[in-house]
C-alpha cells in the first residue's frame, strides 16, 4: 500500500459532515463541482443500500459574456432551475481548493456561493474536501480523475465518456451517500448496544 493511501485514510474525518442521521430509504442527492468557467452536477438516487443514476452534465458558461457577475447569474439560475426539475432531497457540494493563483481561488469562491445560493432555504447542504472525496470513491485521496471517472462508470454503470467536471459532480453525491450510509450504520450500532446493555443479565 501507497504511503498516500495511507496517509489519506487518516486525513479522512466522515464526522465532519454532520451528516443527518434520520433513515431515507429513497433519497435524491444532487451533487455540485463548483467553477467560475463551468460547474459540473451529477444526481443520484438513493435506495436503502444502493444507488442509481439520474442526471449529470455541465453547465457551461464559457459562451456568456465575460463579465463575471453575468456568469455568476447563469450558475445561480441554471442551478435553480436543476433543482426544481429533480427535487434532491439533500446537495453536497466540493469544498474550496485554495491553490496558489489567488485570483482563481477567488473566482471559484464566487462561483461557489452563487450555487450555495441558488439551493432553497430547508434543502441541507454538506460538503466535502476533494481528498476526502478521492478516498471514498478510489481509495486513495491522491488519485488522479481518470481514476476517478473509472470508479464512476462502474459504480453507476455508465458507458462512453463522462466530462470531467460531471464526473467530480457525480464523486460528490457519492462520497455523500457512503458518509451518510456509515452515519447511519454508526446509530444502529449505538442503539443495539444501549438495547443490550439494557436487557437483565442471566444468573
């Protein structure tokens, strides 16, 4: 095993998603990679242990005018109105990478915050680190995206090419569901042993 394997399983904190512990045997997860230029989106659809695929694409803004508060407003509406086609019941969305071109880490901020805000008031919002979401799909939080892509055609049984950014978009969801899948398995672990600890003992 890789010293970055390793070295990604510790990084990997689940409990830092505060993901919501309440049973959804069939739940919608729209998931976002945010950019300035073109922000990807998969959704997947969850049932029990399993998922499947809805939708995923691109939402392309290299051909709006090149002002960036014009493709700020093309993110925030494409996203709104993404939203109201396939109701997710819940969005998880990559955290800022903060590279070393300041000006670029500040537009993908920008772009960030108009699809936070084009999610409705109630919808939860979680998100995730691009290493944490490298690990739960590949194994490793230094894989490289095709990688990433491969893990994605297998897991939802996709053919032919996915672009990048929808691909991410779709590791996302997924990373969700598996954090979520272990919070809950966490509480039912909890339950049964304070059942346990509750039952009288046999002398």
């Amino acid at each position: 095993m890789s010293r970055y394997r390793t070295r990604s399983w510790r990084a990997f904190e689940p409990g830092t998603a505060r993901v919501s512990l309440a049973s959804a045997p069939c739940l919608k997860i729209l998931g976002l990679d945010p950019g300035s230029r073109r922000t990807g989106y998969g959704v997947i659809e969850r049932r029990g242990t399993e998922w499947t695929h809805v939708a995923h694409g691109c939402i392309a803004v290299t051909g709006a005018a090149d002002s960036l508060p014009e493709r700020l407003r093309v993110i925030f509406e494409s996203l709104r109105e993404l939203i109201v086609t396939h109701v997710p019941g819940e969005v998880a969305i990559e955290r800022v990478f903060v590279n070393r071109n300041v000006d670029s880490a500040l537009k993908l901020g920008q772009a960030r915050g108009a699809a936070l805000c084009a999610v409705p008031k109630g919808l939860p919002v979680f998100e995730y680190a691009p290493r944490a979401i490298k690990l739960a799909l590949v194994g490793s939080g230094a894989a490289e995206k095709p990688q990433v892509a491969h893990m994605i055609r297998t897991l939802l049984g996709l053919q032919g090419r996915i672009s990048p950014d929808a691909s991410d978009a779709l590791a996302v969801a997924i990373c969700h569901a598996h954090s979520r899948r272990l919070h809950e398995l966490a509480q039912q672990t909890a339950r049964e042993a304070i059942a346990q600890a509750a039952r009288p003992s046999c002398r």
